[in-house]
C-alpha cells in the first residue's frame, strides 16, 4: 500500500536546519514513531508531496526551502502589547509572562495563535508571532514504517485513532 489522502502513515525521521549535516531539530525513532492522517491539511504541502506514492520500508531524504515551509521571518510578527492584557484578577502570572515563553492568544479573526515572550518591560511585553522555523529551511530523513487504510471515524474525525494516535 503506498502513502496517498486518507492513508494512516507511520514514519521515522530526523529533521534539521539547512541539509543533511545541519543541527537536529527533531528527531523521531521507532519507540515513538510520527502516525498521521495523510492528506488532511495539516502538515506542510510541501512535505506531504514528498512523501505521496511511498510505500512501507521506503527511506526518503528531501530539503524544503523556507519559502515553501514557514515563510520568511518577518519583523512585523513581532508585536508591543500592553502588559495589562496579560492579567487575571489584577495580577500578571509572572510565570507565564516570562522571557521565552510561549504563550497562545488569539488573532484579529479569534483564531490561536502562539507567540514567544521576546522581552518584559514595567507596562509592556514584546512578543514573536513568528512560526519558531519562519526563515529557515529545513532538511528532512527517514523512513516509512507503515500505512494502511483510515477507517471512516478517523476520516472523519480528521485524525489517526488508537496506537499513535488520537485516544477518546
């Protein structure tokens, strides 16, 4: 059976930065191996379209340029608010509005949106919107394990159900 939309993929890989002798960003082994549903929107396009037609046992390595992952770092993601938002009861968490941290918060349209604490001043805080990898590209390696059939729950529900997988 070959990847294709509506398939359950188990795969390995190792991402890094740049190609293959670029620093490991995140690395996937078999005792924990990546199980998705392939072709419903959520991972790259690009990194689905390298992955479509293999079949179990298939080794892959490609680059995807950051134009076609997370675009380009830009500076107009990285944004002053007023601390106050940042309050409940008329106290700022200390430990959540700290240097690096991420926070989720909500776009113009309501939708989550994760941003890292850059800096806290006395009335403000800066943050990043930037997607961690914006600007840069990225190396993939690895290895299909397996793929079978979604059932229709899982197609359904848009997500892998059971071992790897979404429990409910």
């Amino acid at each position: 059976m070959k990847v294709a939309k509506n398939k359950v993929v188990t795969l390995t890989y190792t991402l890094r930065f740049d190609d293959i002798n670029g620093q490991i960003i995140q690395q996937v082994n078999d005792d924990k191996p990546f199980v998705h549903l392939f072709g419903n929107g959520t991972l790259l396009p690009v990194f689905e379209s390298n992955l479509d037609g293999l079949e179990p046992e298939a080794d892959f390595e490609f680059g995807i340029n950051h134009k076609e992952g997370y675009g380009e770092f830009t500076q107009d993601a990285i944004i002053e608010l007023e601390k106050k938002i940042f309050e409940k009861d008329g106290k700022v968490d200390e430990e959540l509005v700290k240097v690096g941290n991420m926070i989720t918060m909500q776009d113009q349209e309501g939708r989550p949106i994760d941003g890292r604490v850059l800096e806290v001043k006395e009335d403000k805080v800066i943050m990043d919107f930037n997607h961690p990898l914006a600007g840069k590209d990225l190396h993939f390696s690895g290895k299909v394990l397996d793929v079978r059939d979604a059932s229709e729950e899982e197609q359904s529900h848009g997500h892998v159900h059971g071992a790897g997988g979404h429990q409910h």
